[in-house]
C-alpha cells in the first residue's frame, strides 16, 4: 500500500485549490487539493503569518480566497508551505474536518511541536548541489554526476 503523506499524516492546512479532472493538454490526471502546511511554515514566522490571516479573514468578513498569485505577492515566504494531498482514492485522506473560526488559534498553536520547513530547506540545498556538480562537469566537458 502507497503512503497518501510523506512526513505529516496529520496536516493541519489551509486549502488553496481541490483539482479533480484530466488535464487537456497533457492527458494527466488530477485527484488533490493544493494546500498550505502549517507545519511546513518555519516556526519563527508561523505565529506571525497566522496572526496576519486571522486579520486579512476578519476583515473580509471569512471570505479568504487563497491563489498561489496571492500567497507569491504576499506571502513569498510561504512557497515551500504548499503541499498537494491527493484525494482519490478515498483511504488517502479520513477525518478530514473543518475547523471553526473560534478554534483557529487554538488548532495553529497545537501544530508547533512539528516543524518540517527545515527538512525542506536541507532538500532544496542538496538539489541546488547537485545541480551545481552537474553544471561544473558539463562546462569540463564531462558527464555530470547521477542521481542517486
């Protein structure tokens, strides 16, 4: 059986896009929701991004529409926080529920005993490497290192 979660079975998150259809260009099929990761959000600015969305969803009287133009103009610092959860088929995801305004708080605080935007950071570095050792070998003429 395929693992529907790589390292939080129980994300809470904020959902940006549910895709359920066949791309008409490419033929792909897509079965998930977009969403954004509170865990993923480095820990230092999570209690500030949370407190700035609480502000931006009263105003708006909850009436919140996250895009990703919207999280890449305001939120830059939330591009690693997105996450794609499939929900097809229907074991992937259970006790999915929504949390109550009076509860929001509460739900984004209980989320700070897990912090995965580290483990991000040290993928996005180790690919950046690589990438790198790929570049030198090719200007020296030689086959960049493989994946491994």
């Amino acid at each position: 059986m395929t693992l529907a979660w790589q390292n939080d079975p129980n994300p809470v998150v904020i959902l940006m896009y549910a895709l359920d259809g066949i791309n008409p260009s490419t033929g792909h099929q897509f079965r998930l929701f977009q969403c954004i990761n509170f865990t993923y959000i480095p820990r230092t600015i999570r209690r500030q991004f949370a407190q700035d969305w609480k502000r931006v969803f009263e105003r708006s009287n909850g009436n919140v529409q996250f895009t990703w133009e919207l999280v890449k103009r305001r939120y830059p610092y939330l591009k690693n926080a997105v996450r794609r959860y499939f929900f097809k088929p229907n074991y992937y995801i259970n006790k999915l529920y929504e949390v109550p305004y009076d509860d929001m708080e509460q739900v984004i605080v209980s989320t700070w005993s897990k912090d995965f935007s580290k483990k991000v950071k040290v993928s996005l570095l180790g690919k950046f490497r690589r990438a790198m050792r790929g570049r030198r070998a090719i200007k020296r003429g030689r086959r960049p290192p493989r994946r491994g």
